[in-house]
C-alpha cells in the first residue's frame, strides 16, 4: 500500500538506452585512442634524445643519426660544433652536395674496449677531410661533401634500428657511403652486410678481420689483422729465431685468429721456429689475468726469442703486468702484438712488467714521425692537412694538444678522403648528383695509379678492397711515455 509521499518514477524515454550505448562507445574510443596513440607518443616523445636519436637498449643509450645538432657527449662538443657548421655551409651554399654516415660507437660503457678519446680523433680526422674536400684539396670542390653521424652504442648493439635510419636518408639526403666502424665484432658484420644489401659502399678506418673482406661494397683503409701480423714477422726475423703464441680463443671476436695466421705464415721456415704449444686464453671469461699468470713457465721453459700476444690491446696490458711475476726474470723477453693505439703512458701494473726485463713491440695504425722519416712515402698535400708551418686549418691548429701518434684521426680522415677522391674520380658530371652506386663503379679503379693519396701511405685497394703491401709504423712501448717510433715494416718486407 502506498503512501502520499510515494512517487511513481517515470519511464526513461527510449532515446536514453541510445544515449548511455553512445557514450559507452565513446569511452571505448577514448580509451582505444589513449592506449593506441597518446601512451605510445607519450613514450615515443619520452625515448627521443634529438632528431633522429633515440634511446634504446638495456643501457638506455642515446643511439641514432644526427648531422651534428644532437651531442653525443660532452667531449664530443667541439668537433660536433665544427661539423655542423661545415654541414650548414654545404646546405647555404646551394651547390651540389653528397652525404658521408661516420658509424661509429659514440656513447660507451665500461665494457667497451675503446675510449673516448678515440671517438674524438676518429670525428676530428673525419671532419678534417671533409673540410679540406669542400676546399678543393684534392681537385674539384663540387659536389660538396656533408658528414651524419651515426651512433649505433656501446659495443654496435643498436646497428639495426641506426642502419635503418641511414637507409631512409639514402634518397632523400643523397647518402653515398659509410665511413668508420671501427670494431670487427660481429654486429659490426650484420651491419655491413645490411649495408651492402642497401648497395651502399663502406669505408672502415679502424678495422682489421680479415673475414670482413668478404663483404661486397667494403674497402678499409688500415691494414688487415694479417696485414700487421706479417709486417710485425718481418720487423723481428733478424733479431728472432723462434717464437711462441699466446693467443685469444674469444668466439664472436674476429681479430686474435687473424693476427697470429698472419704472424705465423711469414714468421716460420726452416731458419724460424714457433715453439711450444699455443697459450689460449678466453677473453669472454673470467680469470684472465690468472691464466696469463698460469702461462709463465711455459714461456719460461720454452725461452723464445719473442712472444707474439695476438689479443686485444687491453689485454696485453694485463699479459705484460704479468710478466713481472716469471721466474725467468733474468731472461729478456720481447713481446710484439697487433695494431698498438695506446694513447697514454702504462698504467702502474704494465709499468711492473716493462720493467721486470720486457721490451714490447707493435705495428701501430700511422705515426707522424713516419712522415718527416720518410717522406717520400707519403702525399704532400694530405700531410700538410695535419701539420704545416703556420697553417690556420690543419689539424694542429684546429684541435690544439690533440695528438696524432695514436694514428686515429690519420685512419678516419684517409677513410673520408677515400670516399672525396672517389666522388673527384668518378667521371660523373659536378652538377649531377652523385650515388652510392657511382661510387660501387668507382671502388673498382682506386688502385696503381688511381691509388688514394692518403696521410697514413699511398693506398691502392686490391680486389677484395684491401690495401695492398701498405707500410706500417712499428712501435716500442716506453715505460713513462706514450710509444715511440722505431721503423716503418710492410708484409712484403
């Protein structure tokens, strides 16, 4: 029974139901759209470092493609500076232009193997030669030459994502070659190989496996592993009868096999013996510098004129330390490796060991002493890029107290030079916009008399784009010191 007070609801009208369906489907969009657009453009937004970059990967680098807007580093600063403004001249100028990519790791970690300084020369040497090609150094100014710097991170982890920002460029910003590398590890490879999918040329400046040259489309300008092992064989043959190896087994590194082949193929004959069993040490594993210590009587034992360290460099700082705690003390003991780019005096411990009666030996990537010791092995004008009596735009006076005896900047501006003397030597008409295909035509002539004049030699590329018989500097550690020059060694002696 009802009261007075009781009201009777009315019916809803029928366009309510419509009503609460239309705003449910709304709601549905909205939360669609957030999840689909707005959350991963938020996150997108949150991932861009600059244009171009991002960040990527586990350690949250800042990887990608840049024209030198976006600084890597601090310490990259300057250098970027330069480029960018050379960049921004090339676009002003309205003149024909190409795009060079230096692929480098530029954001390191501390399981990286290379420093930062190293970065630093390979850009400083890269943007000297694309300055001095805009100049007209080596022939025609045009088309002019325009630098991206490609940053794939610590180790190349981020190849994938940075070589597919460089494909994107390849029409739309004329890109002709890649530059750099500087790691033969295998991720250096995939990205390679994509690379020479995309048909674009590669020019390494730092790198030595062997095994890259398998590559289509790949030239480097620094001798192979083999390269140095051979020269470093010819350098010690008078002085040594036998040898023994100590060696890297380290599986995704291509670089330790090479250096010993190479070592061993011109060390031993019939006058030259490699004695003992090979010293294998896995780099990938803990316990190093215990291993090496564990090899001291054998090489005690086996008492070799020298011993040949084909690892890498920081490595053979750990080897060398260790070489103080041999019994053989009273024994002289030579060690040589491959490519030396120490860039500043040992640290105490290897200071231990070149002191306990251990000289150490290694062909380096270039040296400027080997251009006032034999000149006549070297191109006048890619010299005086670096170093001439009161320049205003060499290397000297554009990077006061840089060095140039670790030999990077040398490599990296020869590998930029290599891609200018192609573009030069191309045939192609100076207004017509040159290809990386024009240049994959033009790989094919940079030898004998088409050799590139490079500041580290005279570089004639054999068919499978290695230098042919290139000079090396040989090197000797000095205890205080950063290394010192001793003599230039070729593999064909």
């Amino acid at each position: 029974m009802s009261t007075g007070t009781d009201r009777i609801a009315p019916p809803k009208p029928a366009w309510w139901k419509w009503l609460w369906v239309g705003g449910a489907v709304v709601l549905v969009v909205v939360v669609v759209v957030a999840v689909t657009v707005v959350v991963p453009a938020l996150n997108q937004a949150a991932r861009t470092c600059g244009e171009g970059v991002e960040q990527r990967g586990e350690l949250s680098e800042c990887t990608g493609v840049t024209d030198g807007r976006y600084v890597f580093s601090p310490e990259l600063a300057d250098v970027q500076g330069k480029i960018l403004a050379e960049n921004e001249d090339v676009a002003s100028s309205g003149e024909n232009y190409v795009t060079v990519a230096v692929f480098l790791p530029m954001t390191l970690a501390e399981v990286d193997i290379l420093s930062p300084e190293w970065v630093r020369h390979q850009l400083q040497g890269a943007y000297l030669a694309q300055r001095r090609a805009n100049d007209g150094e080596w022939g025609s100014a045009t088309p002019k030459v325009r630098l991206l710097l490609a940053n794939p991170g610590s180790k190349l982890a981020q190849w994938e994502p940075v070589v597919a920002e460089l494909e994107r460029r390849i029409e739309a910003e004329r890109l002709v070659a890649v530059t750099g590398i500087g790691l033969s590890l295998d991720d250096a490879r995939r990205a390679m190989n994509r690379l020479s999918e995309l048909r674009v040329p590669i020019i390494g400046s730092h790198l030595a496996a062997d095994e890259l040259s398998q590559i289509p489309g790949f030239l480097r300008v620094s001798p192979t592993s083999s390269t140095y092992g051979q020269a470093a064989a010819n350098h010690i043959r008078p002085t040594a009868r036998t040898a023994s190896l100590v060696q890297d087994r380290n599986p995704g590194d291509l670089y330790p096999k090479t250096l010993a082949d190479g070592f061993t193929a011109k060390f031993a004959d019939d006058e030259h013996q490699i004695v003992g069993q090979v010293e294998w040490f896995d780099s990938t594993l803990p316990g190093v510098e215990n291993t090496f210590l564990q090899m001291m009587p054998n090489l005690c034992g086996n008492k070799p004129d020298v011993i040949y360290f084909a690892g890498r460099e920081h490595h053979l700082t750990a080897f060398v330390a260790e070489l103080a705690n041999r019994r053989c003390l009273d024994q002289p003991i030579t060690v040589m490796t491959g490519d030396l780019a120490l860039v500043d005096a040992p640290d105490a411990a290897m200071r231990r060991g070149l002191e306990a009666n251990v000289t150490v030996l290694a062909p380096g990537l270039a040296h400027p002493q080997a251009w006032a010791t034999m000149p006549d092995q070297f191109d006048r004008v890619s010299v005086a890029g670096f170093r001439e009596p009161g320049c205003a735009d060499c290397f000297e006076a554009l990077f006061p107290g840089e060095r140039l005896d670790d030999g990077v900047a040398i490599l990296a501006h020869d590998a930029v030079l290599t891609v200018a003397w192609a573009i030069r030597h191309s045939g192609a008409n100076p207004a017509r916009t040159v290809t990386a295909r024009d240049l994959l035509q033009m790989r094919n002539r940079l030898h004998d008399e088409g050799a590139v004049p490079g500041a580290s030699g005279r570089i004639s590329f054999d068919d499978r784009g290695d230098p042919v018989n290139k000079a090396v500097p040989i090197l000797r550690v000095r205890v205080d010191d950063t290394p010192e020059f001793v003599a230039l060694s070729s593999p064909g002696g």
